[in-house]
C-alpha cells in the first residue's frame, strides 16, 4: 500500500470523526457513557500492540493522548482555581502538539534498550511536574497572554496553542516530505493533530474530545498494523516486494500469466572487486530500472535475483519491457571506488522468462521453468532474455565480462556458480 492510500484511508477516517462529533448527543445514553472510556481502552490496546512488535514511538504518542485525556476530563471540568479550565487548558492545548512531535524527532530504539525507555518515561513524567510547577508559579500576566483567546468565533482555543498546532502541523508536513521512506505512523501523526485540534476546539461539547481522541488511538494502531505489514512483506535494500509477497501473490494469479527470473550477471567477483557497498548501490540500482515495469510486479527473489509477474499476459507481450529493461540497465554507467580512485563500470542481467502452459500449471511449477531458461540464458552468453521453450536467439552478443572500468586493466569476472534443478548455473 503506497503513501497515497495511506493519506486516503487517514484523511477518511479524520472527516468521518469530525462529521460525527456534533451528533454525539443524540446518541444513546449507553453509548454515551461508554465514550469516555474508548480512548483508554484503544490506547491500551495500541500499547500491547506496540510492546509486542518493539515500537516505542508510538508508545509514548498513545501515553501522551491518554494522560492529556485524563487530565482534560478529570481536572479541566472542576472549579478549582489552581485547576481550572483558565489555567490547565491552555496549557495543556499548547503542549500536546509538542509532544506528539517531540516523540517523532526521538529515533525509534525500541523497548529492549531499558535505560532508553526510561530516559523518555522520565521526560514524559517530567511534563507533570512542570504543568504543575507553571500553574502555581507562573505571573498573571503570562497566563493572560497564553489563555488569549484567537479572536475567531468559531476557534475557541487559545491563540498560542492555535498557532502552536498550526506551526507542528507544517513541520511534520515539512519533515515528512524530506523523509526518503516515511514510516506509515509519522504520516498518522499529522491528522492525529487535526483531529485533537478539533476535539480541543468543540471541548465542551460532551463527549467531543474522548471520541476524537478514540479515532486518534484507532489510527495510530491501524498505522502499527500497516508498518509491521511493510517490514514483513517489503525488502529493506531496495525497497521492493520480498519473496513473502510473491508467494502471496500466486493465490490470485488466474490462468494466463507470464514470470520471469532475473539474475545480475558475475554479482559475486564484482562484490569481490568493489566490495559489499558497491554491491548493494548495484542492487538499488537494477532494483530501481525494474520498478520502472509498468505491467508487471517486481519483486527481490532473494541475492542478486529478482522475479517479475506479469498477470494476463503471454511472454510476447513483455518481452519489449523486458528488453528495455536489459538495455537500459546495461548502458547505465556507475561511478565507483577502487584502489583509491574512481572508476566507471557497468552491469548486466539475464532474464529467464515462462508462460504457464499444460505442463506448467501452478505458479512455483512455471517460476521453475524461468528458472531453467535464465540458466540457458547464463549457459548462451548472459545479458540476454531467453523464453523458456523456445530456440535460443541470438539477441546479444556473449561477453566475457559484464563490468569495464575506465582503467586501462580489465578484472576477470569468474562465474558464479549456483545449483538450479540439478545443473549449476553460471553467475
């Protein structure tokens, strides 16, 4: 699931809370009473989520909706005048939108690092004292420009806090536009604190800000669900499907479909030559020219192997994607160190590709039969596509090696081999 259906499922779940906030006094008395006690029960919920899957972030962003809860609706309400809703409100309105991005900026270690997670309980805890400290110690006048109100009728928090929520907001917008992969939970995040800006606004409508706050609890778990499914299911190096997904997605493949097997030609003496790093950036990059497939689905098979399914449709049909593919992969140029200077280089691939057919029936049996066609294509030369069952064409040249540096000494490029159906097949 891309970033996109992310922010539609979140943008859903955030305008269906706020359409429903003004009805909640015609809801059923049941329901009613119930409500205050959501927001603790998804949040307890999220927790034991989080703990199990060694998230702390989200932890800590759940503590803080549950405390800020607490503290509106057990103390906010009351006449106390070193407790009242002239003083606790404004403040804890400008605090909650620091802390949700307090806890973002905090890089993720998880519950296991023991000294870490009491280091931010501590923090967190520390709040408490300090909202207690301002409220007795704080000068009038300050509490006057803090409680300000925003001049709107239809705004009714505080100016500060207004504008301090409006100024997170833009950077957890900001930061998530810079962020190369951001996790599903920093976009959350952001309409977590629209919607807590709404439940604040309508506080003193019954039952507006714990309902606002339970869809708040709601998102943030439904986000942990969606990251863990992205860790499971996505390879971390290059950011495609894993083999998980592959698997996965034979269940719906029907009867008319094509797979081809990919392999980056001697990967094994070029990571010997250039090393484990240049190896990986090979890998992105191969990654990245195979996601540029528009019919078909990539995925990282596993090493220096990837597989493309490509759903209805026959090897004929891809093919010209897959050659645009080869070809763009073997004329790209990369700049890498060796012995202390930069040299220019470049990859092949070899493709093995296969239709299901009578006597390849199921997914894994016509995966295998790819298979066997990118051992012909390695055995004819590589940086080829070979279609299994059929003649081998000549629609490349055999080289001896599939990397040239810009050095007057070429590196052989001993093959790699790896047993395949009972053959070893050439890197």
């Amino acid at each position: 699931m891309g970033p996109l259906k992310h922010i539609i499922w979140l943008l859903g779940l955030t305008v269906f809370a706020i359409w429903q906030m003004p009805n909640i006094p015609n809801w059923p008395l049941a329901l009613q009473k119930l409500l205050p006690w959501l927001p603790y029960l998804i949040a307890g919920l999220g927790i034991f989520v989080s703990v199990f899957l060694n998230r702390l972030q989200p932890i800590l962003i759940l503590a803080s909706l549950v405390l800020f809860n607490a503290g509106m609706q057990y103390f906010v309400p009351q006449a106390d005048v070193s407790l009242s809703a002239i003083t606790l409100y404004p403040v804890l309105a400008l605090l909650l939108p620091l802390n949700l991005l307090f806890w973002l900026l905090f890089p993720e270690r998880g519950v296991q690092d023991k000294l870490y997670v009491l280091f931010q309980l501590v923090l967190l805890a520390a709040q408490a004292y300090f909202v207690y400290w301002v409220m007795v110690n704080l000068p009038l006048e300050y509490w006057r420009w803090i409680a300000s109100p925003s001049g709107y009728d239809s705004v009714r928090l505080p100016f500060v806090a207004m504008l301090t929520m409006v100024a997170v907001w833009f950077l957890m917008m900001f930061r998530n536009a810079l962020l190369s992969h951001a996790k599903v939970l920093d976009q959350t995040v952001v309409f977590v604190l629209i919607l807590m800006a709404f439940g604040l606004n309508a506080f003193y409508q019954y039952g507006a800000l714990a309902w606002t706050s339970a869809f708040a609890a709601v998102m943030i778990l439904l986000s942990l669900i969606f990251d863990a499914h992205h860790i499971a299911y996505t390879d971390q190096l290059t950011g495609l499907k894993g083999r998980r997904a592959l698997l996965e997605s034979f269940l719906g493949l029907g009867r008319k479909y094509s797979i081809a097997m990919m392999d980056i030609d001697h990967f094994k003496s070029f990571n010997d030559t250039y090393g484990h790093d240049v190896g990986d950036l090979v890998l992105r990059t191969v990654a990245q020219e195979l996601d540029m497939i528009a019919t078909g689905q990539v995925y990282r098979y596993g090493g220096e192997e990837f597989t493309v399914v490509f759903k209805g449709k026959t090897p004929e049909q891809v093919m010209p994607a897959l050659e645009t593919v080869r070809k763009a992969i073997e004329s790209r140029v990369l700049n890498v160190p060796l012995n202390g200077q930069e040299v220019e280089t470049h990859v092949t691939v070899s493709f093995g590709l296969a239709a299901r057919d009578a006597q390849h029936k199921k997914p894994h049996e016509v995966m295998k039969y790819a298979d066997d066609a990118l051992y012909q294509a390695k055995e004819a030369g590589r940086n080829r596509i070979v279609i299994a069952g059929e003649p081998l064409k000549a629609t490349k040249p055999k080289t001896k090696s599939n990397t040239r540096t810009n050095t007057k000494s070429k590196t052989a490029r001993p093959g790699q081999k790896r047993q395949t159906a009972g053959r070893k097949r050439k890197a």
